[in-house]
C-alpha cells in the first residue's frame, strides 16, 4: 500500500521515504482511533521494511504537531466501570499503544519528527521515537502529566532518559511546564532548529540525505546507537496503572473534561 487516508492520520510513499501527515482535529489527540491507524501504519511499515529507507512524521493542524492523549476519551471510557475494568482497559490500551511505538522506535528505516507548535504529553512521547527531530521555532514541549495525578504513559520516561538523561526528565515531569524550541534544542531535545513552517521541508530534505547511504549499514548503525529500553518501558505501564486507580486522577479527568476553555491542556 503506497498510500492511505484514515481517520487521524494519512501516509503517502515517494520512492524509498513515507510521509505520515496527522491530522484529527482539535490537535491530533491519541485516542483509540489514533491507535488503529498507527497500527495499520506499523503493519504496512513492517511488510516493506526492504522498500523504506526513511518516514517522516509531520501535522497538518496549524496548532501543533500533537497535543497528547485523548483525556476526553479516557474519562468517559472510565464512566460507569468498576475499578478492575477500568485498570483491565487503560492496561489494554497502554500495551497496544507501547507496541506500536516500540516498533516505531525499532524500525529498520531512519525515522524524523517534524514538528511545529504544541507537542505535549503523548504527542512528545510519539515524536521522541524518531531518530532525529526537527522542530521550527513555534515548537513547545511539555509533560503536564503530573496536574492529572499520572506520570506520561506512552514510554516518554525511558526513551527521554535513554536521549538526554535524566536531569531534563525530571525538569520537565516535576514541573509541568513547556520548554520553547531553542532551549530544545540547547539540551539537546531537538536535533535542527528551522524558520517557521519550514520543519517539514527540512524533514524531507533530512530524508532523501539518509535514504542514500547502503539500508544493511544504516539499520546495523541504528541497532547500535538506538538501544531500546524494554524492562524501564513495561514498568512505565505498570507505574501508570497503579495511579491510575485512585479517585484523584477522576477528578482530575472530570476537571479536565469539564473545563470551557478552548485549550484546556495549555498551561
């Protein structure tokens, strides 16, 4: 499949590079649709992984490239559950999204995150799977993850750790606040820093460069440079679990839910 158009997200394959462009409105929030379309994405990734030198990952929402999970639907998935229900979901949930990142985050091909404007939460943790990120100067990254009583749940913790250590992690999880594209860059976040609009571009650019070099070398280059962290990945999910289940973090939700403000996850 060269192309696909789906409800959150769209792909398009020129030659050896596959361009994924978000694009679920208000800003391309991970819920269960998102979910299936990464999945569907994975699948057809993994069946021409001898095909693909490079995919791109860019939004097509002038807001920013993800504001992170689907709170919304998290918190009316929850309502009317008993609590083995809901942990027996949100687990569901977690195992399948941990899946399809980690194989992102292991795929043969050079992977790049272009990425503008809000990338919060969950949208933070899809673009730290790539290997290089680009980002233009209207890019802001944050974890507001504790305001909700929960830690980030999509394996931001560990591969942030593997990238940068572990001083920015807690600068960043113990403090909820964003950090703008050039001190992303100063620490080491972010790995070019364009004009604004221009992320994509560059990506692209980024790509074409990579997709030159021999695939049986770069994917060895890859293996050695990108380790995965798989044992600190599977306690993310159970530390996240096991916040999960106090009351505190559903009325954080409904909070959340309940706010009127247009962009109720900006701080």
């Amino acid at each position: 499949m060269n192309e696909y158009t789906g409800e959150t997200l769209s792909w398009h394959r020129a030659g050896a590079i596959v361009e994924v462009t978000l694009h679920r409105r208000p800003l391309n929030e991970i819920g269960r649709a998102t979910l299936v379309d990464l999945e569907k994405l994975v699948v057809t990734l993994d069946a021409r992984k001898d095909d693909v030198a490079a995919v791109v990952f860019s939004s097509a929402i002038e807001a920013g490239f993800c504001a992170g999970a689907d709170l919304r639907e998290l918190y009316h998935s929850m309502k009317g559950l008993d609590a083995e229900s809901r942990q027996s979901g949100v687990r569901d949930f977690l195992e399948r999204i941990h899946r399809v990142l980690n194989s992102l985050d292991a795929l043969p091909a050079v992977t790049i995150a272009a990425v503008h404007g809000i990338c919060f939460g969950g949208g933070l943790e899809l673009a730290l799977v790539s290997d290089i990120l680009i980002a233009d100067r209207t890019a802001r990254f944050c974890f507001p993850e504790l305001r909700l009583g929960l830690v980030p749940g999509f394996g931001g913790i560990p591969r942030l750790k593997r990238d940068l250590g572990n001083r920015l992690v807690r600068d960043l999880l113990l403090t909820g606040r964003s950090i703008n594209a050039q001190k992303a860059l100063e620490a080491g976040l972010v790995n070019q820093l364009v004009a604004e609009g221009q992320a994509p571009r560059v990506a692209r650019l980024t790509a074409e460069q990579a997709a030159k070099f021999d695939r049986e070398t770069a994917r060895a280059a890859k293996r050695f440079a990108k380790p995965i962290p798989y044992a600190e990945l599977r306690q993310e999910i159970e530390l996240f679990c096991e916040l999960f289940a106090r009351p505190v973090v559903e009325d954080a939700l409904r909070k959340f839910v309940e706010d009127s403000g247009a962009l109720p996850y900006l701080p």
